[in-house]
C-alpha cells in the first residue's frame, strides 16, 4: 500500500469515493453528489491553503482511499486547529486503510506545525470512533441531533488529538 499525494488524474476516483458516502452513509451530512470539476477547485483550495490530500494506492495500482485536512474554523485564534476527513471506497473498508491514511495524515499534520486535529464522526460509526481512539484520539463530546440525513436526527461526536507539535505565537 502506498500512501501519496493526490493528483489530477485521482479526481474520478476520489468523486466516486465521495459520492457513494454521499448517497449511502452518515459519514458524510451532505446530500449533494460532485464532480471532478468540483474536486478539482476543492484539491487546489486545499493544495494553494498548504492542506495535504492524500490518497492510499493498492500493490494493483488502484486508489482506494483518500484522507485530508483543513481549518477547523476560519479565526485567527484556530491556526493551529484542523479537521480531517478520511474516506475508504466501499469494497475495501475494514482492512486498514483508513487507519495507514490516518497515521499518514497525523504525520502531516506534525510536520506542518499544527497542535490538535479534530475529528467530528456520525455517533454511530462505531468503527471511526473506535480508529480514532486507537490512535489516541480522546472523546471530547456529543451533540445531540444537530444533522439530519436519510430522514432523521444524526448525533455528532467529537474527538482531538493534541500533538505535540505547534507553538501558541
């Protein structure tokens, strides 16, 4: 498995990543699919803000995952603050994908400089939650029916890792 930087040419695959938690799970509170067009200005936002995304290729070449971070919120005062998302494609999840894109990601996240990640999970998703504990990511909270998708109230739960990287300046 190698994990790298994404490209133009990974833009089909990571929308087809995308669009099916889009239509399928809660991992994702949006009900709007992309298209490449759309993850092409969403990779050079990211890229131009010095934000990584990354992809995870199988030994077959093939893109089965895709990982990235940005801002948490747009105030001075959480330059140190990002938010991550990891998405696997659906034949492959449950292997270890998402946890080798994760170690990857925290990895950018230090060398970048940045102090806490925060990841914000669909309360159900037991697996992300459990993942994210694994690689010391500690509870912080829930909130309680504050999305809604496929016809009812999705809870949200909160998870930070502090690194130990970044200085308050």
């Amino acid at each position: 498995m190698l994990i790298r930087a994404a490209i133009q040419d990974d833009l089909s695959v990571i929308c087809e990543i995308y669009n099916d938690a889009v239509a399928n799970t809660t991992a994702i509170w949006n009900e709007t699919l992309v298209d490449v067009a759309n993850r092409t200005a969403w990779l050079k936002a990211r890229v131009d803000a010095g934000y990584p995304v990354l992809v995870a290729v199988s030994d077959e070449g093939d893109v089965v995952g895709y990982a990235s971070f940005g801002d948490w919120r747009a105030f001075d005062g959480y330059r140190h603050t990002v938010e991550h998302s990891v998405y696997v494609h659906k034949d492959r999840r449950g292997g270890g994908i998402g946890r080798k894109l994760m170690v990857a990601l925290i990895a950018e996240a230090e060398r970048l400089g940045k102090h806490v990640m925060i990841a914000g999970i669909e309360s159900e998703n037991t697996a992300s939650i459990r993942l994210h504990a694994q690689l010391g990511f500690v509870d912080t909270g829930r909130m309680r029916e504050v999305g809604t998708k496929f016809g009812r109230w999705l809870d949200l739960t909160f998870m930070q890792l502090v690194l130990p990287t970044g200085s308050p300046r």
